[in-house]
C-alpha cells in the first residue's frame, strides 16, 4: 500500500472513531441507512445486508447497536406493521 493510500486510510479510520463507529461494518451500515435517508425511503436488514455484503444477523445486531447510541431510529412499515424499517439519524454524525 503506498503513503497516500495508508494516510487516507488512517484519516477515514480516525473519524470514525472520532463519532462512536466502533468498526467499518458498523459505519457500512451507518452509510446505507443515510443513503436511503437522504432519498426520502426508509431500509431495513434486508436491504443493508444486501448492500453491504454482510450475514442478516450481523446487520440486525449493528442496527441495533447504532439505534441504541442514537445514529439510527425506528419506524414500522406502514405496509406491514410487523415490519421495523430504519431511517438514519443525520444530525447525530459529527463532523
């Protein structure tokens, strides 16, 4: 890996750290969720599964953990009640 690339890296992992992420999975996960966010739709385990190459499981647990610190909040699908969809909590990233 040349320095550019390791000085990038290292930034990137700073930051995260900087806001709570506690692992590139968790920020993965984070990110999804504000991209469907910022398009006006909501996400759920599938969808984040799907997008970030992670077991439904593993998503499902770091949706909760972010929900839990306030990066992420909970609403029911309004189709199908049984059904909890995330929605990212934009304000709660810091720059």
């Amino acid at each position: 890996m040349n320095k550019k690339a390791v000085e990038q890296l290292t930034e990137v992992v700073a930051t995260l750290r900087t806001n709570r992420f506690e692992s590139l999975a968790e920020a993965a996960v984070f990110c999804e969720a504000a991209i469907a966010t910022v398009d006006g739709k909501l996400c759920g385990v599938t969808e984040i599964g799907r997008a970030t190459k992670l077991p439904y499981s593993t998503v499902s647990r770091l949706i909760w953990n972010l929900s839990e610190r306030g990066f992420l909040e909970y609403e029911r699908d309004a189709s199908d009640r049984r059904i909890r969809r995330v929605r990212a909590r934009l304000d709660a990233f810091k720059r």
